[in-house]
C-alpha cells in the first residue's frame, strides 16, 4: 500500500542551471508491504506537449516507519529524482 508523504516543485534556480524551461513536480510516498517499508518517487515534467511521468519503487528498505519518514524528508529536501533514489539510498541506509 503507498501512502503521499509529501511534494515539491524543482527550485526554478535548479531547472534555469539545467536549462530546463518547465516545471518539475516530484512526488514521495511511503510503501508498506507486510512489517517492510519502501519508497517510491514520482516525477511529472509539465511540458507543452503533455506531462511525462517518471516513477521508481525501493520496497522492503527498512521496518522502521521512523526510519523511513526520515528518508522521504531527506529526498524531499534534496530534490532526489527517481534516477538518482538508488544511489541516493545507498548512502543513506546502512
């Protein structure tokens, strides 16, 4: 089951250094399967021709929820992308 925990548009300071010329939204959820917890980022591109979609999913990362909350924030205040949760996770949990 995936639960929203939180969104944030890309900072326009980030996207004009990228020379990207339309908003990003990132969008975190919390995954619960069984006692693990997981991750999921969803990231939607508002371009003039439509919005891309883009997702990736970490499931059983930790069964600490607390543990997991932190996380999301921390991807949420870093503006993680879906491409980068791997890594990202990676050096966040032990």
């Amino acid at each position: 089951m995936n639960t929203f925990f939180s969104s944030t548009f890309i900072k326009q300071e980030t996207l004009e250094e990228a020379r990207i010329d339309y908003p990003i939204k990132l969008e975190y959820y919390k995954m619960k399967e069984g006692e693990k917890f997981g991750i999921e980022i969803v990231k939607k591109e508002y371009k003039k021709e439509g919005t891309k979609v883009d997702n990736k999913q970490k499931e059983n990362i930790s069964e600490d929820e607390k543990e997991i909350e932190g996380i999301l924030k921390t991807l949420e205040r870093n503006e993680v992308t879906p491409t980068e949760l791997d890594e990202i996770l990676n050096d966040l949990v032990v």
